[in-house]
C-alpha cells in the first residue's frame, strides 16, 4: 500500500523517535550516576535532584503524543482502566484528607508516571539501542567497582561513604565494615544495579551480537568488565545478589535448553566453572567470612532469605482484615509519607504499613484496587516473558529472556512503589526487553 506521508513528516519522526530514545538513554544515566550529585556534590539538593528525571518522563510522553508512539495493545488498555480506577480513588482521598495531597501525589507518582514507557518504548527503542544501554552499564562497572572496593574498605565515617545528610544512617556488614552503595544512596539500588550488570554479562556470553556490540572482540576490556561485576557482587555485603545471579542462570539454562546449541551449552559450562573458581577464590579470603558472619546474624534477626523470599508471596493476606476497602491512602506506606508524617524523627522507626510490597500495596489502595495493580504489573511480566520466548524460538536470540531474569522478581513483587531505583530499574528494564524482541 502505498504511503501518503510526506518524506518531511517521515523525517520528523525519525528526529523525534531519536530525541525519545536519547531522553531514554539520559534517564538511565541519571539513574546510574545522580547518587553522585546527591551524595557529594550538591547534598542541599537532593531533594530536588531525585525528581530530576520526571520533566524528562513526560517529555517522552509529549513525543508519544505528538508521533504516536504509544502502543496499543491489551496491557496498554488494562492500564488505562487502572489510571480511570486511581482517579476515583485519589479524588475521594483528597475529599475525605485534603491535608494528604503531597503525599497522594507522591503515590500517584510512583504507581502511574513510569509505567507508560513500557508502551512507548515498543515503537522507539531498537536493538542496537539495548546494544547501547548494554555498554554504558558494563562499562560503568569498571569505575564504580573501584569505588565499591574503596567504601568496603574504609570505615563508615569515610566520606567514600557519605550519606545524603551529614546524621544519614549507614548500613553495615559486620562492625567497621559498610556495606558499599556505590554510585547510589542506598544499598537497595546498588544491589540491583550489579545484578543488572551479571544479566548483561551473562548475556554477552550467550550472545555473539551482543558480546560484538559492546566489547568489539576486545577480550581484555571483557575481562576487565567481568572482574568488576564479579568484585561487586561478592562486596555488596547482600544475600540478594545471589538470588538475582540465580535467576538469571536459571534463564541461561533455559535458553540452551530451547535452543540446542552446543555454543551456548559451553558457553553455560565455562560460565559456571569461571563462577566455581571465583567463589573458591573469594572464600579464602577475609570478606567471605565477613559474609558468613552478616548471614548468621541476618538469619537469627530475619529468618531464612527463602523463607522470606515466599512469605513476601502470601504476607498480604495477612492484612486484607485491617485494609479499609479503599486503603489508607496511595502513597501513605512509602518512605516519603515516613518522613513527612515522623517529620525527619524516629530514623528506623519501621515502615509505617508494611514492608512487602503487595501487603503495602493492599494497605495503600485497598484490596481491590490494589488487586488490580498487581495483576497488572503480573501481566506485564507474563506478556514480556511471551515476547522473549517468541523471539528465542523465532529469532533465535536469548537476549530478552536472560534480562527477564533479571527484571522477573523486581516486576513481580520487587519495592517498586516505594523505592525509586527499583521503580526505574523495573520500568527501564521491562523496556529494554521489548527492544531486544525486535530483529536487528
């Protein structure tokens, strides 16, 4: 069929799909790297500073607009009816509480505003671009592997490891032992930034275009970025990682399974003896028994990881009696509300509803609202896991699936309501997979 769009208008939008994805390109960025700005540079500004990338957010949605970048699809339409059902929902909060606006608005915020780029970035983002996001965060190791070693290293009066303010309480691993944020201002998103990282290592693995994108056969720079993830992840200090590494090697075995390759089955055996070899080497070393030890006490303190990996599965059920029907306001659990209404008092006082995010969710919205938005985010996951396996029969690559390992526990039932890294990491990732879905 013949197109009536004039080669100007055509041009147009490639300049603005471009301009979207560069914006894309910035959030991440600024993801990565704004703890820098709010730790060290401009502390008086942190505030600030973590609402830096919503004018950018809405810019893209401009542009969607604008272009018609938005995609229409069933998920995009469940979506819609969520936004109809938050409307109702937070006009009915600001009449009954009025005084709660900032805080509705936070909540809004952080359930509505990130959302719709997993639909914009279906008609913007291209392979080459995850080929792009690839580098930046393998590449972004290397330095910020050196500044992780630094925070292990030095005490917590160090000003490597400086909080956002100057009383910022820091998380330890064992006594005189921090456990390293990185780049960022809690230890929550360096966490999940590493395990993004051993995804996209993994990944290069398995990936001939991939690995050809971002290292261009340079072995050594390879070997440098792997050593740097593989440092992180041994000094967060976290059980977490370990969690997130799993699952991600559970995809990579997954992938060669469908695949049948004998490259990827290799690929899966060096990869798991290099692992064998680096832990051997890290246990003989001091800051495995440091782990050992932070283990022990989490365990006596928290219980079994797994233990609380499942019971974040059924928690919510717990609440549902005490839940008021419409909850007790969007955005009343999250950690701003905490420092609005303790008004900077009580610093680890606990969480004012709840810790696990459905149980919190179902507190905020009530049950069947906050039924609604989970069922989403579990569509969203199933719908990317659809795409990706589309793509590993069809297109041959293993890409999608093995950033589905990463993003699978995040999307499902991971902070993303409270904390922003999570938030920005699940959204941006969710996005990434649809661009890797596409042939190149």
């Amino acid at each position: 069929m013949q197109s009536f769009a004039s080669p100007e208008r055509l041009s147009l939008h490639e300049r603005y799909r471009t301009r979207v994805v560069s914006a894309f390109v910035l959030i991440y960025l600024l993801i990565l790297f704004e703890g820098i700005l709010r730790k060290w540079v401009v502390p008086g500004l942190s505030s600030v500073i973590y609402f830096i990338k919503d004018p950018i957010v809405l810019y893209i949605y401009w542009c969607a607009f604008r272009f018609g970048f938005f995609s229409k699809n069933l998920v995009s339409a469940y979506f819609v009816v969520l936004v109809m059902v938050f409307f109702v929902l937070v006009s009915a909060f600001l009449l009954s509480s009025p005084e709660g606006v900032v805080i509705y608005g936070y909540g809004v915020r952080n359930y509505l505003l990130y959302f719709p780029l997993i639909f914009v970035a279906g008609k913007t983002l291209r392979l080459t671009d995850v080929y792009r996001f690839a580098r930046i965060t393998l590449f972004a190791a290397i330095p910020i592997s050196v500044l992780v070693v630094l925070q292990y290293s030095s005490g917590p009066q160090a000003y490597v490891n400086k909080g956002i303010g100057d009383d910022d309480f820091i998380f330890m691993i064992a006594d005189g032992v921090v456990r390293p944020y990185g780049t960022f201002t809690f230890t929550a998103g360096h966490v999940v930034y590493v395990s993004a990282c051993f995804a996209f290592l993994v990944a290069s693995i398995f990936d001939k275009a991939l690995f050809q994108a971002v290292f261009a056969r340079r072995y050594g720079l390879f070997a440098v970025s792997a050593a740097s993830v593989a440092v992180m992840c041994f000094l967060t200090g976290s059980r977490a990682i370990y969690a997130y590494a799993a699952i991600v090697l559970l995809a990579a075995l997954v992938v060669a399974l469908i695949k049948k390759s004998q490259r990827n089955l290799l690929a899966l055996f060096l990869l798991a003896a290099a692992l064998f070899v680096s832990l051997l080497i890290f246990m003989s070393t001091d800051s495995y028994q440091v782990l050992v030890e932070r283990n022990r006490s989490a365990v006596a303190s928290e219980g079994s990881p797994v233990t609380r990996a499942f019971s974040s599965l059924y928690a919510f059920t717990r609440v549902v009696d005490d839940a008021p029907l419409w909850g007790h306001g969007i955005g009343s659990g999250t950690n701003a509300a905490s420092t609005l209404l303790r008004a900077g008092r009580e610093q680890g006082a606990g969480f004012l509803l709840a810790e696990d995010e459905w149980s919190r969710i179902v507190l905020e919205m009530g049950l069947p609202a906050g039924a609604m938005f989970i069922l989403f985010r579990i569509f969203v996951l199933l719908w990317l896991l659809l795409k990706s396996y589309k793509a590993l029969v069809r297109q041959g690559t293993g890409v999608p699936l093995l950033l589905c390992g990463f993003l699978a526990p995040i999307l499902f039932n991971g902070v993303m309501t409270m904390q922003g890294t999570f938030l920005a990491f699940g959204v941006l990732y969710a996005c990434l997979i649809l661009a890797a879905c596409k042939k190149s």
